[in-house]
C-alpha cells in the first residue's frame, strides 16, 4: 500500500501518519509539506515505526495542482493507492479567509491531483461542523438540510465536503470527528482548543474547596473524541471494502453534558464541581439572556474582560455545545465495534498533559519543596551586603540565583559560599548603568537559562547609590542627582525592561524593587537618593496594573537603615540602631516567596500616613531634624569618595542629645 497524505504535520495528521507507517503492508508514505515545514516533519516523525517509508513531497495546499511540478505528478501518478487529505485550518478563531484559502481551495486542488494521479480512492477529513446550526438528529447519511451556519470554519468544512461529494470523480471517503483532544494514553496534545480553554479558569477555581457543589443549570451537550481514537478508526476504515461513498462520525456514540465534561475536569485540577438543577433547555434560555446582556456596552465590557483573563476567545462560546446529535450507530459497525472511551477515564490524563506542556500560567505554579526551589532570580548588587545576604538566603531555600554585580571577584566568592553550602549560584559581570552592558548581561542570561519549561523568574533590584547632602549644598551639583537616578532608575529600569517580555511571554514574573523608608518620611539631606528610589516606586506601581494579567508581579520594599558598606563611610550611623543584612535579606526573601504588595516597617507606614495627615507638621519636625544632625565634611568641601557610601566621616565629637533623641525615637530612619 502506498499513501499520499496532506496535513501531516498537524496533530491528528501525526497520529494517522505514525498508523499507516507502522503497518507490514505499507511500502510508502508520500506526505504533502511546505518546504518550510519539512524539517519539522521529518523531527516529528523520525522516531516513528517505518520513519524509513516516509517520503516528503514539497507543495502547497493553497496553490493550483498543490504546487507541484510536472516531473513530481508524474512520478506520483499510478504509485498511489489512497489519498488522505487531513491538511486543513482547524480553529474557529480563524477569519474567513484563512479557512476558505486551506479548507475549501485546497480541498479542490486534492481533489483534482488525485484523479490526475490515478489513485483509488480520496480519503476526506470532514468535521461534524457541516452540521452547523441544525437541531435535531444529524445522521452519517445526512449533508445538506439547509442548515445555516454561525463560523467562517463550520461554513467552509461544509462547502469542502460539498466539493468531495460533487467534484470528486474518484470514489471517496468522508470522516467526520468531533471536537479533538488529546491522547487517551499519554494526554499529549499540540495546542490549547476546545475544552482546553476552559481549564485555566477552573485550575484558578481550584483555590476554592473541591468538596463544594455548585448549583447550576445544565447549558447544553457537546462531543469529544481522543485523537488516538480518531486515528485508529479512521486507518481501519481506510482499508475496510467496500465503504466508499459513505461518511462516517468519529464522534462519542452519546452527547456529552458540559456539566458532565466540567466536573471530569474539575476533579484532577481540585476545584469544586457543578450540580445541574436545571434542565438544558433552561439553561440555553438563561444563555440567550445572558448573551443579549453581553451585547450592551457595560455587559460585553464585562465579559470581554473576563475571557481575557483566562485568555478565552470569544469565538469559542457559542460552540461549547453542539445544537444537534450526531448518530454513529453504521460508523461503529463498520468498526466492528470499536468506540471512544468515556471522557472522564482519560480527562485526569488530559489535566496532567496540559499542566505540564500547555497551561500558560505552568511557570508560576508554586512546587513542592522549598519555598523557591528552582526559581532563577536575578540580584544586583550581590557582591556584598543586602544583595550577598539575600543570595545566600535565596540559595537555602531552593532557588538559584544569578547574582548581579560590576566586582566578579568578589561574585565568586558569593558563588563559592553558596556552592560550599550544597547550592548553585551563577556569576554575570554588568554596569547596570551601562545600556550595553545590560543588554549583553540579559542575551548570557536568557542563553544560559531560558528553555521550554526554564526561565528568568525574578529579579531583586538591590544595586544602589545613596548621597547624604542638603540642598544648599547641591545647588551646582545637578551630577550627584543624576548619579542616583542612573543606577537607582534608569539602571533598575533598563534591567527590568530587558527582562520584561521573556517574563510576559511566560506568563510569569516577580520583581523586588528595594526603596527606603526614606521614601515614606521624607528625611532631609536625601533629596536626590529619596527622589531616585521615589521615582521607580512610581513607575512600578503603574507598571503592576499593566502587567498583573501577564502573570507579572511588583513588591516595593521601603527598606530601613541597614548596616552595610554603603553607609560604613557615614559615621553618624555608628551610633544609630539600624537593621543587619541578614534581617533585610529576610524580608527579600519573604517579598520573593510570599509576593506581597509592599514590604516594609511601622514606622515607615507611620511616616507615610503622617505626611497625608498633618503634612505641614512633618515638616517642622524634619526641620528640626536637618538642624541637629550636622552635615558631613564630604558634603561641604564638595569632594566625591570611590567609597560604596558617599560621605566622609563627620568630625569628631558625640551626636547632639537632640539627635540622640531623633535616632532612638524614630530607628531606621536615614538621617
């Protein structure tokens, strides 16, 4: 036996092809392919039973004679037995266009090459879309009933067959499935259609409790096969005598409740299940109703933005259910019995495929094990202090990161620190404030990380610069507040837009900008550290409310004084109470796993709302403030230190009782 076959690139193609290779009697598989897609064809079936039979034929289905030259029709012509023609667009999201282009032109030209080659019979991949909008019983016998039809993909699978029944002057074969899904075995399936829309919206259900039972009126019926099954009958009616003429529904011998198939689903993705109180009828009346509510401005507004959410095409709504029934009772004797298993035997095997390959939200799935096992997060600044702390924290619990610094050196004793403690780490030298060095730094990431379930999952901007000096002393210094505003923005900014579409195209993604509590008090002397960190502040909240329905996430934490090398240069701090690195590290960490809003202290919330409350007393007492702290000599004599800090010691002496008074009433404050 020898076969040409069109569609054999598409998932139920595969599966027939994978069939008819495997047979003793087949001594050739001829398979139609665009020169584009030949390589594909040939990965996706070069593991194959009798892959060595397979013969790819370059061509169009869209073109006239398929695009194929002379030479090649007639090296075809009396080599071929059946023709199968599987190649067609199979989504009703597609515009009328591109299904007339694939499904009623190419059917045409199949149908002209296969009498020009001689074959014996032209095998056609219909659909029980012909059907349309007919109610009723919808027989293998039945065609056209004057059925009308709601979808440029129905539509066009009709006026395809029509050509088959009318056009054909070989004998035929016509086959008719029902909505396809995966493999009953392994749950493999190649995108996400039909019922798979529906199972991001009841995964996020399975927040509730499983145990709870829904009231809901029953909406209708639909039909659901497995491809496996699909592909085994059709390859035995191929070479079953004696049916041609005839179409065939591969199709569940009963219709299938959406309840039914819902609650099969429900179960292995843990969310509660339906219990139809209402009959169908019913149902659809309260889905008219609900349709002409959807039609209004605020109703469709409302529904639009909820199938986005779930990214659910509105296209697919309106054929959830099936107007008729389609009988099958000659197609299973003509297989001699053979029929789909039920849909909830294989759904949990569905559930688990999709989880693992088709879920667009897999990546933020939480694991099990530590809190951060396998998350990849980026840290600045991971040379020393907060940043080298929050690495080695990051490691303990499961994670990987990718510390972030211009000192390689010293990233390498952070890697061997984790390394030493059974953890992995990874080293990238980068000017943050460097547009090329940020760019390289995101390509050796992306190369080195980013895979079919891998990725860039966080980033930690902890890398920073902090200026203590008033006003009066910057008056012509505009530099110390673009220095700031390189690396605390422009350099936090540039990084996480680097990093933002692998992210959204992943469908997840934190980020953890580290602010102060300067932010929330306002303390005099930081005007241009404060406006720095204020400004990405800014921008991130705006950004999460962009970004939130791709699965990317925000937490600001305003951080109190640390006692790190960036402000071992302000000796003042020798006598404040200040937090330790460990202590920040912490709540990176808490904001990395538990993804909160904001992370921060009491008494930065205190200062936050004192400033709305009683703004003009805030300032009278930073006043007070900026008058008992001195300022530094750094400040004054204009000089600028290759110090992580940016201040010279202050001249000896002990602090005012005042500003005793202020660091001990108000700790972590930066003053």
């Amino acid at each position: 036996m020898r076969y040409l076959v069109t569609g054999g690139t598409g998932f139920l193609g595969r599966a027939v092809l994978a069939r008819l290779l495997a047979r003793e009697d087949c001594e050739a598989v001829y398979a139609l392919v665009r020169r584009g897609s030949v390589d594909k064809l040939r990965r996706r079936t070069r593991e194959m039973d009798g892959a060595d039979k397979l013969v790819t034929v370059t061509g169009d289905l869209t073109a006239e004679r398929l695009g194929l030259s002379d030479e090649t029709v007639i090296d075809l012509a009396g080599q071929v037995d059946e023709v199968l023609h599987l190649g067609a667009v199979y989504d009703v999201t597609a515009d009328d266009a591109a299904n007339r282009a694939a499904n009623v032109d190419g059917t045409r030209h199949v149908v002209a090459v296969t009498a020009e080659i001689g074959a014996r019979c032209l095998h056609h991949v219909s659909s029980v879309a012909v059907a349309g909008e007919h109610v009723g019983v919808f027989t293998e016998d039945d065609f056209d009933l004057g059925q009308e039809f709601g979808n440029p993909y129905h539509e066009t699978k009709f006026a395809a067959e029509k050509i088959v029944r009318e056009e054909s002057t070989t004998p035929w074969r016509v086959y008719r499935p029902a909505i396809v899904v995966g493999d009953s075995q392994t749950g493999e399936m190649d995108k996400i259609d039909g019922p798979y829309y529906l199972m991001g919206a009841i995964s996020a259900l399975g927040r509730l409790p499983g145990f709870l039972r829904v009231p809901a009126p029953e909406l209708g019926a639909t039909n659901i096969v497995p491809v496996d099954y699909v592909a085994d009958a059709m390859v035995r009616l191929v070479h079953t005598p004696d049916l041609d003429g005839r179409a065939f529904h591969l199709v569940s011998p009963r219709p299938q409740p959406l309840s039914e198939i819902y609650n099969a689903l429900a179960g292995p993705l843990g969310a509660p299940k339906l219990l139809p109180v209402l009959p169908a009828p019913v149902g659809k009346a309260l889905t008219r109703a609900a349709e002409g509510l959807g039609a209004t401005s605020a109703g469709g507004s409302a529904r639009d933005i909820a199938l986005a959410e779930f990214d659910i095409p509105p296209e697919v709504l309106p054929h959830l259910t099936f107007p008729c029934v389609y009988t099958a009772e000659a197609t299973v004797e003509a297989l001699d019995g053979l029929t789909p298993p039920e849909f909830g035997d294989y759904a949990p095997v569905l559930v688990q495929y999709w989880r693992e390959h088709l879920d667009p939200n897999r990546a933020r799935r939480r694991r099990p094990g530590p809190p951060l096992l396998g998350r990849r997060v980026v840290i600045t600044g991971a040379s020393s202090g907060i940043g080298r702390e929050t690495a080695l924290k990051v490691a303990r619990n499961g994670g990987v990161p990718l510390l972030v610094a211009r000192r390689t050196e010293e990233l390498e004793h952070v890697k061997a620190e984790i390394e030493r403690e059974g953890g992995q780490a990874h080293v990238y030298s980068c000017d943050i404030t460097d547009g090329e060095s940020v760019d390289a730094l995101v390509k050796a990431m992306l190369a080195d990380h980013a895979g079919p379930d891998t990725g860039i999952d966080m980033l930690v901007n902890n890398a920073g610069r902090s200026i203590r000096r008033s006003v009066k002393l910057e008056l012509d210094r505009f530099h110390d507040f673009e220095r700031t505003m390189a690396i605390n923005y422009f350099g936090a900014l540039r990084l996480t837009l680097a990093l933002l579409p692998h992210m959204i195209e992943r469908r997840f993604g934190h980020i953890v900008d580290i602010s102060s509590i300067g932010v929330q008090t306002g303390p005099p002397r930081f005007s241009a550290y404060v406006a720095s960190k204020a400004a990405l502040d800014a921008w991130a909240r705006i950004v999460a409310t962009e970004v939130i329905g791709d699965g990317v996430t925000f937490t600001t934490i305003h951080m109190p004084l640390v006692r790190t090398p960036m402000i071992a240069p302000t000796r003042i701090y020798d006598a404040f109470p200040t937090s330790s690195p460990e202590e920040a590290a912490d709540m990176v960490v808490h904001a990395l796993v538990d993804r909160p809003k904001h992370v921060g202290t009491a008494l930065g919330t205190f200062g936050a709302v004192s400033a709305n409350l009683a703004p003009r007393l805030v300032d009278v007492v930073m006043h007070v403030a900026y008058r008992v702290f001195p300022e530094s000599s750094a400040a004054r004599e204009g000089t600028d230190e290759k110090t992580p800090g940016e201040d010279r010691a202050l001249e000896a002496g002990p602090l005012s009782r005042g500003a005793q008074a202020f660091a001990r009433l108000l700790p972590g404050v930066h003053w």
